[in-house]
C-alpha cells in the first residue's frame, strides 16, 4: 500500500492534517526549488564570494527580465552564508562577528549619502551625524565585519532620475569601492541595467554579465513545476507537469519564474478553499486574470 500523500514532498506530509487556514499558509510561503539556470548563478557568486583578494577584483551583473528570479537567487545566496554581525557573549558584551555577504538595495535618488545610508542600513548601524562622514564610516564597517562580497539588488533603479553624467558618477563610485577595499560587487538588475553599465565602458568591463534567460517550455520548465507541485499541500495530485496542465500554465506565466510561482500559489489557496484540493487547467486560467492580492475570495467562489 501506497504511503498517504506519497504526491508531496515529507516535510509536506507533516502539514496535511492540519486546517486549510494553515496549509494555504505553508502554500503561501516562499519556497526555493533548484533549477540549472538558478544553480548556475549561484554557482557564480559562491566563487565570487571564494575569490583571493586582489587590487583588481572580478565584479558581476546578474541580469534578468522583471519577476524572473534575480532577488529570490540573491536571498538564497545570504542565506547560505548567513550573516552574523553583533552579538553578545556569556557576560552580555556586544562583540563584533563576521558578515560575509551584505545585501542591500539601490537607492532611486540619485544623492550618494543615500546610497551609503543604504548600506549601513543593509549593515544595521545607524549613520553618523555628518553626511561628508558617510563613506568613510561605511567603508570602514564594511572592513570590520568583514564583508567579502557586497551584492546590491535593484541597480537599474538607478537609470530611473538624472543625467548619464550622474549615472556615470555612481558607476564609478561602485568601481572606486572595489577597487579600494578589494571587494567584489555583485549588481542585479533588468536589460536597463547593462545599459547603464555601457555608459562608461572603465565601469562595465569590470561587471561580468551573467543572464537568466525566460522560461522556454521545456523539461527544465517541466521540471521546475513538478518539483513545485510536491511542496503545494493538496491532498489530491493535479498532475502540473502533464501537458493538459503544463501548456496553460506555460501560456499565463509570460516566461518569468515569478509569475509562475505566483498564479500557482493562487491557484493552490484557491483549490484548498474550495474544497477541490488539486489544481486543473480551469482554475490556472481562472486565478491568471485576477488581480493581485485579490485572488482568495473570487479564485474560491
């Protein structure tokens, strides 16, 4: 005899007794499921973050549609060199601990304290009282914690205020950084952002592009959507990897990953809610054209 649920993966099984409540819960939950493009990367900021240092580091871009996995990527890869910053011993004494990877977000505005501001947020230390004391703190925080890859996510967001001068002023500031601390930068971004770094070609030769490419319909796709039907707690299989299911899905998610995961958690919280407890083509295409956020009581009914 078959073991109950044996269509979702064992640390699913633990959920499936539990109320709907709490299953669209864990179906709502990110989840991270390896796929070659995604193990690629990653596999690229590991030796990023393994690099000698050196007075002329190997910078990357990281570069993608809208919604296609680049942040995901980027929190897998903090996560799996955790950071560990301040922390208090046996008598209660705050000591200072190493930070491998620091994450943080390209400021929109242009100003360059609020880049540096940024960073000591990504660092959580509060920022001195004096902005011309910004760079000089910050660069110095960054040696004390050690940091030894500086990933800075949304970079394109820089193309969306000022000139191509300032644009090219904020790209030099990311290569006097590196150079300076011998510290690789991995920036990510959409196809803006290597337009960007074409403004200045001293700065774009220094940021390897490494491109994650839209989904073809494939057995990479197919792959990718029967590993994430067995995190789905649906006490029924619905088959997602099988063409009657695989295509519509295809059709709806416009290639990116995000939009993918996105309609088929709709799609899951939808058939938990309504009692049907498996996914079919019927509810992909219903829960595709609802607006976001507002997919539970309408998807259901």
């Amino acid at each position: 005899m078959s073991e109950p649920f044996s269509h979702v993966a064992p640390e699913v099984r633990e959920v499936m007794d539990r109320s709907p409540a709490e299953r669209i819960a864990v179906a709502q939950a990110d989840q991270w499921v390896d796929y070659p493009a995604a193990t690629a990367a990653l596999k690229r900021l590991e030796d990023a973050l393994k690099h000698t240092r050196a007075s002329r580091m190997e910078n990357c871009l990281l570069v993608g549609d809208s919604n296609n996995g680049k942040s995901s990527i980027l929190r897998t890869f903090v996560q799996r060199n955790p950071s560990r910053g301040w922390m208090t011993d046996e008598a209660g004494t705050p000591q200072l601990r190493a930070i491998p990877v620091l994450l943080m977000d390209m400021p929109r505005q242009r100003q360059d304290e609020l880049f540096w501001k940024a960073m000591l947020q990504g660092l959580a230390c509060a920022a001195p009282r004096r902005n011309e004391d910004l760079e000089p703190f910050a660069c110095s925080l960054l040696e004390q914690f050690e940091v030894r890859v500086l990933v800075i996510d949304e970079v394109h967001d820089l193309l969306l205020e000022g000139t191509p001068r300032q644009h090219r002023s904020r790209l030099k500031l990311l290569k006097s950084l590196s150079n300076r601390l011998r510290l690789p930068i991995v920036v990510a971004g959409t196809h803006e952002a290597e337009a960007a770094l074409a403004i200045a070609e001293e700065v774009d030769n220094r940021f390897e592009p490494f491109v994650l490419p839209r989904w073809n319909l494939d057995r990479n796709f197919r792959g990718f959507v029967a590993a994430y039907e067995r995190l789905l707690p649906l006490k029924q299989p619905s088959g997602l990897a099988e063409r009657e299911t695989l295509i519509p899905l295809y059709n709806v998610c416009d290639g990116t990953i995000g939009r993918m995961v996105r309609v088929l958690k709709r799609a899951a919280v939808a058939a938990i809610e309504s009692g049907a407890e498996k996914i079919d083509a019927e509810l992909i295409g219903k829960v595709a054209t609802l607006p976001y956020g507002k997919e539970r009581g309408r998807a259901a009914g």
